[in-house]
C-alpha cells in the first residue's frame, strides 16, 4: 500500500522560502510508472496544482505558469522523497499543500508518457504565511 | 488551459435518495476526467477515472459518466458518509492539471 508522508514546517515569514517533504512508502520516486505532485488548496483558489517531478531516464519537471521562477520540486533517491521549496512567499501563498502520486502510463517515445489521475495523496499540511 | 466548471455549488439531499453532480469542461476532455471527494480537515480521495471507472475499494452506488465536455457522477442511495465536498479533474491537457471548483453536498 503507498503510503505519502508530508513534513515541514506550518509557518513562514513573508519573503522567505517555502519548504515542504514528502516521504514515499511502498513505491519508488524513480518510478516509471509515476509522476510525484504538489498541489494546494485555499479558500480563494480552490485545489491549485503547483508542479511535478519525474524519471525517464532522467529527471523531469513540470510547473504551474503562476508560481514559475518561484518553484523548485526536488527528488531525493537515497531517501525515497521528494520535496517543494517556494521563494519569496507572501500570504497569498498561505494554503494546505499536499503531495500526491499521479499515474502514469509510459511511453515508448520519450515525451508521450500518459500522466492521469491522483490515485494517493499526503495527509495535507497547513502553511501560513503571516509576519 | 482547460477550465472544469462543477454545477450546482451546494446540493441538499436527503440520506437514501440519489445525488446527481455535473462537471462540464471547456474543451473536450474525451474521457480523461477523474472525481475526488474531500471530508473536512482529509486530503481528496480518488473515486472514479477515465469518467466512469472506479477506484479500488469504492462502493458500486458510486458511478460515473460522459465524454468530450460533459459528465456526471451519480451516488445512488446516499449514505451518511457521503456528504462531503466533490471535485471533478482533467488529465486530457498537460500541464496544467486543473480541478473544477468543487461541489458541495450536503444532508437535506
């Protein structure tokens, strides 16, 4: 059973760095069959995706256009992990964030892999932004 | 970017009878369009993907349906635990992943 486990911390400082983990149980961050998400929720935005990062051979990502330049998704293998970091926050940044695995069907031809559905999520971690 | 618009915000229903939610996108999805349900204070749980196949360990009195731009998903016989808040998602144009803004149900 996969199991994601979220960590970090629940406040930060405006203009500082966002930084979250996601911990992987029972499935590979360098798995083929995967793409490993951040994704947040607020009262305003609703359930925002913020980016993705994945293997092939090598290591790929993908971002949200609002938060490119400010977003960095992070795999760490030896750990089985993966992590977000946003710069430069400010309050509107404050939001639950949460990790999920998406499912992925690959491709033979490099670029058409099938990225589908969020089929398990971390448990959700609450950030303020707030001085 | 493909924009998903759930109707009605909030739906009152009472427990035993049928809840039909909508989800419409703005451009055809084909049937790349998974539902989630959310209780307060959890994360989404996946119910249905490709509109109409259900996630493992989900209850039959959930279904789903449509193509291209319109789909449904339907609870049959509504339970207590069911009432909860509910989002469709497209997977059909990447990136971004977009949601719709959820639909809430909740006890008549």
């Amino acid at each position: 059973q996969v199991q994601l486990q979220q960590s970090g911390p629940g406040l930060v400082k405006p203009s500082q760095t966002l930084s979250l983990t996601c911990a992987i149980s029972g499935d590979s961050v360098s798995s083929n069959n995967a793409a490993w998400n951040w994704i947040r929720q607020s009262p305003s935005r609703g359930l925002e995706w913020l980016g993705r990062t994945y293997y092939r051979s090598k290591w790929y990502n993908d971002y949200a256009v609002p938060v490119q330049g400010r977003i960095t998704i992070s795999p760490d293998t030896p750990n089985n992990q993966f992590s977000l970091q946003l710069n430069s926050v400010t309050p509107e940044d404050t939001a639950v964030y949460y990790c999920a695995r998406q499912v992925v069907v690959p491709s033979t031809i490099i670029g058409l892999d099938y990225f589908q559905y969020m089929d398990v999520w971390g448990k959700g971690t609450t950030v303020t932004v707030s001085s | 970017e493909i924009v998903m618009t759930q109707s009605p915000v909030t739906l009152s229903v009472s427990p035993g009878e049928r809840a039909t939610l909508s989800c419409r996108a703005s451009q055809s999805i084909t049937s790349n369009l998974a539902w989630y349900q959310q209780k307060p204070g959890q994360a989404p749980r996946l119910l249905i993907y490709d509109a109409s196949t259900r996630a493992t360990g989900v209850p039959a009195r959930f279904s789903g349906s449509g193509s291209g731009t319109e789909f449904t998903l339907t609870i049959s016989s509504l339970q207590s635990g069911d009432f909860a808040v509910y989002y469709c998602q497209q997977y059909d144009t990447w990136p971004p992943i977009t949601f719709g803004q959820g639909t809430r149900l909740e006890i008549k």
